[in-house]
C-alpha cells in the first residue's frame, strides 16, 4: 500500500472517509503514481506536483510499494503551455460560458456534445476544456482541462478567473454565439427594433457573426458590476 498525503485544497475529490491528512492507497506494484492518484478519485489535470521525499516526479513514475506520495494542487494563477486562453465548456455550465463572453474571453459552448466530442473539439481548437465532470477530465485524449468549482455560475466564474491569468476585453463578444461585436449606427439595426427600444436608446452593437444586437436594458446595471469586479 502507498501512502498518499493529499492537499486539503483537493479534498473534494475524496470520499469523506479519506479526507485526512494522509491514508493509504491500494498499489499493484506495477502502477504509474498518476494511474494511482486518478484512482483514488483526482483528475491530474488538478494536480500541480507529485512528490516522493520532496523530490518532483512525473505522474509516469513507477513508485516503490513503501513511498510515501505528496499530492499538490496546481498553482494559480496556473500557465498552460502552448495556450492562448480559450475555452470550450460542456453543456452544463451555460451560464459560466455567458459571463466568461460579457469579460470577452473566447468561449465556445456547443448545446450539445458528448464527452468523445468535447475531447476531440478541445484537441482540434486547443482550447482549454471545462467542466465538473471529474471522468471527462480523466480522458487520456484530452490535451488540456480544469475542474471548475462552484456550485453559482458567480463562484464558477471567480474560481476560473482566480485559477488562470486571463485576458479580460469586457464587452467584446456576443453572449450567445462568441462572435465578436461592434458598435453600429441605430439606422443600420432600426429594422430589428421595438419601436420602444428606438425611441429610448442611442447606443447599438451587433454581433459581426451571428447579427444579434445589444443595447443597455433592464440588466445593464447588474452587468456593470459582474464586470467592474473581475476587472478590478
């Protein structure tokens, strides 16, 4: 049996029974310390080190049956080789995708899309995969992900701001495609207005791919303070 002292900042991925200081893990002999750790429930897409003796090993090590195992947490803000910070998320964290595009990061979010799918769009894109679906982050496909913790798209969003070092351009991006957007003349949109909505606004954007228009509405003043917040 190996000994694994895992950090308490990835304690929710135990079962409460191991959510100690330390506990022992079941071991082959054979194992890779990362087929070990993903075992006893931690993607390694959430791990920052694995250490024996204080020495960094890669999660390919084959450890001895009497090492002891430190499990890190990655380090934030986290920088992900040969990213250039976007995303892709799956199909039920809507909302998080919305304000990831208000702080105008890129952001595709397919409505629907099977775990196979994800994987292969993330790869094909390199974007950066979220989700809350600890198997899907197991996937030895996928190139790159992150468990997104949080139960209130609010607190989603701050754990990812929090985790990566992102580039925020508020304001920038359609919230219901990604495209981006673009201020236009109120003539060039009058045909897709309310008459009240002509007679009460001045301001107009649309988006370049998908030509839905924005305006400052009822939830302008909400969306002012998600963005004042994460751009402070």
């Amino acid at each position: 049996m190996l000994v694994l002292r895992v950090a308490p900042t990835l304690w929710l991925f135990l079962p409460p029974a191991r959510r100690s200081t330390e506990f022992a893990a079941p071991f082959d002999g054979t194992s890779s310390l990362g087929h070990v750790v993903e075992a006893a429930g931690i993607p390694l897409t959430e791990i920052g080190s694995l250490r024996v003796g204080g020495t960094a090993l890669p999660p390919a090590h084959r450890p001895a049956a009497t090492d002891v195992i430190e499990v890190e947490s990655v380090h934030r803000p986290q920088r992900v080789a040969d990213w250039d910070g976007r995303f892709l998320l799956d199909v039920h964290l809507g909302a998080l995708a919305r304000r990831l595009r208000i702080l105008g990061v890129d952001t595709a979010y397919p409505a629907e899309a099977g775990d196979a799918a994800l994987v292969a769009r993330a790869n094909a894109e390199r974007r950066l995969l979220l989700t809350q679906d600890r198997g899907l982050l197991k996937r030895r496909a996928l190139w790159a992900g992150a468990y997104v913790r949080g139960s209130r798209p609010d607190d989603q969003l701050a754990d990812v701001v929090d985790r990566f070092a992102l580039t925020l351009r508020p304001w920038t991006r359609c919230t219901a495609c990604n495209g981006e957007i673009a201020e236009v003349g109120k003539d060039e949109v009058a045909a897709y207005l309310e008459p009240g909505t002509l007679r009460t606004q001045v301001r107009f954007v649309r988006c370049r791919s998908c030509g839905r228009v924005y305006w400052r509405g009822a939830h302008s003043r909400r969306l002012d303070r998600l963005v004042a917040r994460f751009t402070a």
